[in-house]
C-alpha cells in the first residue's frame, strides 16, 4: 500500500509540475495514464467516468511517436480486460492502483 501510495504522490508531482512549467507529459505517464483509462473502464472493477482521462490523453496524443500511441491502445485494452476478470486478491490491487495511482489521471480536468 506504501509503494501505491508513494507512486501516487510522485505522479501527482510529475503532472502538477508538468502542468505549472507548460511542458509536455512524459511518454511514461502517457502510458500509465492510458492503463488508468483501462482500469476506470473496467466492468468488473465498477466503471468510473472517464471524460477527464480521456481528454487528457487526447490532448497529450498530439506528438506521441506511433508506437507510443499503440502501446497506449494496448495498455487500455489490457488494463480494462485484466480488470473485468480480475477477482478476490488481484481485484483488490487492481482497485487499490485504480483509487491510489490513477487518482492523479483520473481527475485531471483539461
């Protein structure tokens, strides 16, 4: 729970200081912004309302190399099935990433 927690904090660091400087969002938390988007999308975690990480990884897709944008699209796709079967131990870490280190992602309003 410390390592989620501390991973949160440094997210939140990294995209409010991201934000406040102007400067762009690293290809890293592109892509852990994009397995948020999979986690927030998941049935079988509770769907959460993902307009905001949406548009933050569409305003962030603007200048992302193919293949960072492809592997975006896959984390998603990933993250959301690994949530949707996901059950007992691995459901609970899969929801205490989604509430701890995606809360950053998942409220970024643009």
């Amino acid at each position: 729970m410390k390592k989620i927690l501390l991973t949160a904090i440094i997210a939140a660091s990294a995209l409010a200081g991201a934000a406040q400087a102007g400067t762009a969002v690293s290809d890293f938390d592109f892509l852990q912004a994009a397995r948020c988007r999979g986690l927030a999308a998941s049935d079988g975690l509770g769907k959460l309302d993902t307009a905001n990480i949406d548009a933050f990884l569409k305003k962030e897709s603007g200048n992302r190399e193919s293949h960072v944008l492809n592997s975006a699209r896959a984390k998603i796709s990933g993250a959301q099935k690994d949530g949707d079967k996901a059950a007992g131990a691995k459901k609970e870490k899969l929801l205490a990433e989604r509430s701890g280190a995606c809360s950053t992602f998942l409220s970024v309003s643009n």
